[in-house]
C-alpha cells in the first residue's frame, strides 16, 4: 500500500537540513548535525532492503519529462541492460535521441510511432490508431524479460486525449516481470496511473521561453 507519508526518519532529515543551513550555527554544533545526519541517512538505507520493478511517472506541465526520462535511459544503458523506448506523439520528424542512441543498437529499440502532436495531424481516428499501434508495442516490450527498462513517451497525453484507456494501461502494467520497469511521461497523468505507480514526478512550469518570451524552439534544449 503506497501511503505517500514520510517516514519518523524522513522528517528528521529534513529538519536537520534545514537547521544546518542556519548562519548562527557554530563548527561544531553544524559538525554534529552533520554526523546525526549521516546515521539517518544510513538507517534510510539499512531498511530499503528489497529490489522491484519500478513503474515512474513524470508529469506535469514542466518542461523536462522526456529528458529526465532519457537521463534513466543512459544509466540503464551504461549498466548493459536491453532498453526499449516507444515514442506516442512524435514521429512525424526524426528525433535528435535516436541518432544519439544508434550508439547502443546492440542494447536499444527505438520507435518513433506518432505524427506529430494533435494540432498538426488534425485528425482524430488516425491518432487514435497510432496510438494504438504504438501502445501494442510497448506491451510486447513490456512482457518481455529481456528488456530491462521500457519508456513509454508521451502516452500521459494520449491517455489524457480518450486515445487508450487507463484501465488498459494498468492491465499491460501488470504484465511487466518483477524486475522490470517502464516509465510513462506526458502532462495530465491519470489519478489511477499516479495511484499505481512507484515513483511519480511532477514538473512544474514556473518560467518558459516560449510562453515568456516568444523564443522558439531550439536544437539540443527542445528538440
């Protein structure tokens, strides 16, 4: 059962952190805050014993899901692990990732199933078939052992847009081996999908370049 409460030790951390960080404190008082938190943060880690399939979640309307999604991607990828990345809305154009990441054929499946995003496309049953396609995909990474880590890129909007059902989704989900995880980014993440998953990030928009400034898109920030 996923409670979402901090645990007795997690708030003494904070709080010690956030008494550290006082000016009026002397060497050794910020000393022996220093090795209290160090026995907390050993204790944190003495009780996570067990290992699991994680399914993440990044959402929000943030800029960075994506990124901090293929950020996972890489570590996996320098572990040796079998990665697949499915991509939901882009397509229509060839993604700087997947140059990038021919790197590591032997390891990565790359697929880029979208047409561009739903104002470009302007057609409805055909994003509803794409997305489709797409989702089948996944789901045979997935249910597939081999495949260490599965991004699902851009399926929180196709959620969002009535193209594939959360319950659906939650099913395929239940497929995944035990050790296996799959991540799932795009804004207006589905409570049921936020319920279920392990780790869930939320990007916040505070500033934009576009929205604040009317700066279009650039190579290697956006695309």
């Amino acid at each position: 059962m996923n409670t979402n409460k901090p645990t007795q030790l997690d708030s003494e951390a904070q709080s010690l952190m956030e008494e550290a960080s006082s000016p009026s404190l002397t060497e050794e008082q910020y000393r022996k805050k220093m090795q209290r938190r160090k026995q907390v943060q050993d204790q944190r880690i003495a009780q996570a014993a067990q290992e699991k399939g994680l399914i993440i979640v990044h959402t929000g309307n943030g800029k960075g899901k994506t990124t901090a999604a293929l950020g996972m991607v890489l570590r996996s990828l320098g572990h040796g692990y079998k990665v697949a990345i499915i991509q939901f809305i882009k397509g229509a154009w060839e993604p700087s990732e997947k140059r990038v990441f021919s790197l590591w054929q032997d390891q990565l499946e790359f697929h880029a199933m979208g047409e561009g995003f739903t104002w470009e496309t302007q057609d409805r049953d055909r994003d509803i078939e794409k997305a489709l396609a797409a989702w089948q995909k996944g789901l045979e990474y997935i249910q597939n052992p081999d495949f260490k880590l599965v991004l699902l890129d851009e399926i929180n909007i196709a959620i969002k847009l009535g193209y594939l059902r959360v319950e659906e989704i939650l099913a395929g989900l239940d497929q995944k081996p035990g050790q296996s995880h799959v991540i799932l980014t795009g804004r207006g993440a589905p409570t049921a999908l936020i319920e279920r998953a392990d780790l869930v990030t939320e990007m916040t928009l505070v500033k934009h370049p576009l929205r604040d400034q009317s700066v279009k898109a650039q190579p290697g920030i956006e695309f």
